[in-house]
C-alpha cells in the first residue's frame, strides 16, 4: 500500500516538474547570460576560459612535469580530460547551492524543488557548449583525423548529463543538512582529478598491473574521460568502462533523486 501511495504522489510530481520546463530553460539561458554581462569581453570569455585554462595545465603538467607518458597528442587527451571532468565539477558544486541560494524564493512559492538542481545542471550543461568547439578546435590543429567516433560525444555528454543530475541533488540536500559541503566539494574534486586520469594515462603508469587498472573501471569520472577521448583519439573501446559509466549514470540520477525528494518538505523550513 505504501509502495502504491508513493507512485501516487510520484506522478503529480514529475508532471509539474514537466510543465515548467520552460521556465527550466529561460533560467538557464538567463544565468549562461548574466555570467558574462560585466565582463569587456562579454561572451567570448565563453571560449577564452576553457582555451586558457587547457594552456595553464600544458604548460604545467605536460611541459613542466612531464606527464606525457604512453600519450602521443597529450594537448588533445588533457582538454578532453579537462573538459569532460569540470562539466561534472561545476555541475555539482552548483547543483549544491541550488537549494541554500534559493531559500527565499523557495518559502515563497510552492513548486518541486528538485527544478533547482535541475537547473543548475541544464545550465552547467548549456556552458559546455563553448568547451566541445575548443575541444574540436584543438582536434583539428592536431590534425587528429575525423573519424565516425566524433559523432559518439553527445552521447557520452548525454550519459554525463544523467549522472551529474543525481550528482547535483545529492549535493543539494547535503547542503542543506551541512552547509560547508561547498567548500569541501573543491578539494573532492582535485583529488578525483589526480585519480581519475584526467593530466596522466592509467594504462601508462598500470601497465604492469591490470588489478589496479580494473579498479580504475570502478571510478565513474575516469570511465566517462576515457569514452571521450575514445570519441577523438584512436584506441580501442573497452565495454566495461562504458558498462560502468552507465550503471554508474542510472543508480544514482534515480537514487539522488528519491533522496532529494524524501527531504522536499525540509527545503521549505530551512
């Protein structure tokens, strides 16, 4: 009975969450806008910011530190890396603040509450945009060679995006139970970032030890970078990592969500 009264209250839910997808949207947009709207170089800092960001990072880890090992285009493997990693960082670390930055507007409307982190997802989604024409940029004067896999990274986006969704409402309702989990969220993060492959390859350093490489295909992050580069770069796929990535994706947009939701009510009083 209990199990038939939540799908119940489920569907009314999720139709209403529907209705206003085009608030979803125009939300969205407004804040991809608004990001931009003081700077001189308006957006075009949309592509200047992931370009310097990837220079930054080849300059330190591939001219500085030499983390080029076993990878022939590394400026190419370091940008699908980087643009793959921070799309989830952003996401969730926005996702987390979707909730407590919300708080009048949430006391003073009625409306499902899991819209904001959807939001902030949309809208970190929408910012990744400008990174995949750097990302094709940087293919192109590397002359890596146009191939049919181009074609397969809207889908690893689209797996992304799933998984980032329950990213951010987990994030969210942690928030709000502990309101410093957004400054611990950075430094979860640059540590995934070390163990995750994003400015080094595993099959480099793992070489000789295919039981730590196996443990690498348990880190969703280091599964959804290794399908984009296999998007651009020439290699094998390898179906477990997209096996992984994909239970990965499902478990927790559905559970984030249920979790989220279970606290609905708390949002309000907070």
């Amino acid at each position: 009975m209990r199990d038939a009264h939540e799908s119940a209250q489920l569907r009314p839910y999720l139709q209403e969450l529907w209705s206003r997808r085009s608030y979803l949207w125009y939300v969205s947009a407004n804040e991809l806008r608004s990001r931009q709207i003081t700077n001189v170089l308006g957006n075009l800092w949309h592509l200047l910011n992931p370009a310097l960001t990837i220079g930054v990072y080849y300059v330190i880890f591939g001219l500085l530190l030499k983390t080029t090992r076993g990878v022939d285009n590394f400026i190419l493997f370091l940008t699908i890396g980087l643009f793959l990693f921070q799309y989830t960082q952003s996401t969730t670390i926005n996702g987390a603040k979707s909730i407590v930055n919300n708080a009048g507007l949430i006391k003073a409307i009625q409306f499902p509450k899991a819209l904001l982190p959807i939001t902030a997802t949309v809208t970190e989604t929408l910012a990744s945009g400008s990174k995949v024409i750097v990302l094709i940029i940087v293919a192109l004067l590397t002359q890596e060679p146009i191939t049919w896999r181009w074609m397969m990274l809207p889908g690893v986006i689209a797996l992304m995006f799933v998984f980032n969704l329950g990213a951010a409402m987990i994030a969210a309702r942690m928030t709000t139970h502990f309101r410093d989990t957004t400054q611990i969220l950075p430094f979860v993060f640059r540590l995934l970032l070390y163990a995750s492959g994003v400015i080094f390859s595993v099959d480099a350093y793992t070489e000789d030890n295919p039981g730590v490489q196996a443990l690498f295909t348990l880190n969703p992050m280091y599964c959804f970078v290794t399908l984009g580069r296999w998007c651009f770069m020439a290699g094998n796929l390898d179906v477990w990592l997209l096996v992984s990535a994909t239970i990965w994706s499902f478990v927790l947009a559905i559970g984030g969500f249920f979790w989220f939701r279970a606290a609905e009510e708390r949002y309000s009083r907070d």
